[in-house]
C-alpha cells in the first residue's frame, strides 16, 4: 500500500502504472462541472486487464466524477484517458460503449416504462455483431431473477432488481470493461450480497471492473486493487487487502471517524438528466 509522493516535473508522467499499457490509464485529469470549480485535481489512476479496482473516499472526493470522465459524461479540462493506449478523453459515451466500456450509473439506470427483457436488448445496440439472443439468454442464466421476470416492467420492480437490470444490460454488449458507480447504494441487504457475487462472477467470465462503492469494507475485500480518493486526488492506493487493513486509511476512511466533504456535484444530474 503506497501513499502517493507530491509529484515534480520529470515525474509528472509517472503515474504509478506498470512498464506495460494498462487496459485503462488515466493521468492527471482535471474535471469540473462549474467554470473555474475543479473536482477532479490531476487524478491518476490506472486498471489492468482482468482487475476488480475500487475507488473509495468520503462524500466529495472525486469519485462519481472521475467515472463520468472515464466515459465521456464529463469531458477533462485538462489529463488524458486512454483505453488500450488510445484516447478517449472528451469522446461520447455511445462511441466509449463501442469501444467496449460500458457504464452502469447509480441512479436513473433503467427505463421503467420497458420490459426487462426490452431494457436489455438495448444494450445490444452498441455492438451489431453479437447474437442479441443468445446474450439475453446467458444475462438470465448470470441473473435468474430476470429470467423470471423477463415480461415485467422494469419501473415495477424492486431497487436490487432494477440494478440487476442496468447490469444486465451493460453486460450485453460484451465489453472487455464494466465502469459500476455505487452498485449496492440503498439496496435492501439480501440485494447486497447478491450484487457483490455477481461482480466477482462477472469478473471471473473475463470483464475488469472499474467500481466506486460506499460500502467501502465489503469492495476493498474483493477487489484486487483500490485508491482511496479525497479532494480530487488519490491518496492511497494499493492491493485490496492491504488498504483494508491499514491503519491510517481504516481510521480516517472506514471507521466513520471523518467528517465527510461538501456534496459531490456528480451526484447531481448532468444538464439534460432527471433529477436524482
């Protein structure tokens, strides 16, 4: 577990990641939602091919908003995404999800007035050239629930089921990456257990996954890397466990011991969203 150094000049391109290309890397993003108002402060983080990495933090820290800018939500003032080495920084989401890294938002993550089994082959229409079918089926098969209830309306349904949905979805496309923004947040706890499993089941068919999570304990413990974000900027970062179990980030992280920040205006809807 490391606490990352100030950063000079000749180090500024050093963002901690490996000798070889991460699957996703982003270095130094500065992003905002109101001119002159900076939440983001020259974040870097990257995830490897085949990694659960969570991101956690107190209330204001960044983290909503650094998935955002991850699929093009929230373009960067300034930084870079890339996604094999490309950059994605400032693309639209559509062209982000063709490119295989898909978002499942926390809130508004479902069409309500659609069937289950509607809200999913949606998801197909980022990649043609998967059998819409066949993944719906093997979606019912990862989530039986669905499957059940494939004729229902999605708006009917409970919050664990709604998000079983939106990931659902998200999975249909078959992407290489899965961006999850508070997957448990206001869930039921039968619900929670549930959608943690099915992370690490989805992470085992071959899908990285990127997860801003407030329950912090439960996330660390199965993933295989994580940052700790706080005003914009990562402060500790490491391998799951071991953020979990060190002193310094379990006292003023995961013992309730902090005050949190001021709201993180990526709670709030982007222009164009339904009020959350």
């Amino acid at each position: 577990m490391s606490e990352p150094a100030e950063q000079t000049e000749t180090a500024a391109a050093d963002d901690g990641a490996p000798a070889r290309e991460p699957l996703l890397r982003v270095h130094e993003v500065v992003a905002g939602y109101l001119p002159g108002v900076d939440i983001l402060r020259g974040t870097s983080i990257y995830v490897d091919q085949g990694e659960i990495v969570t991101i956690v933090g107190p209330n204001g820290a960044g983290k909503s908003t650094l998935l955002k800018s991850v699929f093009g939500l929230l373009k960067p003032r300034s930084g870079d995404v890339t996604l094999r080495g490309d950059s994605i920084a400032g693309l639209a989401p559509h062209s982000v999800c063709r490119l295989g890294c898909t978002f499942v938002p926390q809130t508004d993550n479902v069409f309500p007035s659609m069937t289950v089994e509607e809200n999913l082959e949606l998801g197909a229409l980022s990649n043609r050239k998967v059998d819409v079918g066949e993944r719906v089926e093997r979606m019912y098969s990862l989530f039986p629930r669905l499957g059940e209830r494939r004729r229902q309306l999605a708006g009917t349904m409970s919050g664990g089921e709604r998000q079983m949905v939106a990931m659902a979805r998200a999975l249909v496309p078959d992407p290489e990456m899965m961006l999850l923004d508070e997957p448990s947040a206001g869930l039921a706890p039968r619900f929670v257990e549930a959608i943690f499993e099915r992370v690490v089941e989805i992470n085992r068919s071959g899908v990285t996954i990127l997860m801003v999570e407030q329950n912090a304990k439960r996330a660390l413990g199965m993933s295989t890397r994580g940052y700790v974000l706080d005003l914009g900027q990562q402060r500790f970062e490491g391998p799951g466990q071991e953020l979990l179990h060190d002193p310094k980030v379990a006292e003023l992280y995961l013992g309730g011991a902090r005050v949190d920040r001021l709201e993180d205006p990526a709670t709030a809807p982007l222009p164009g969203d339904h009020a959350q």
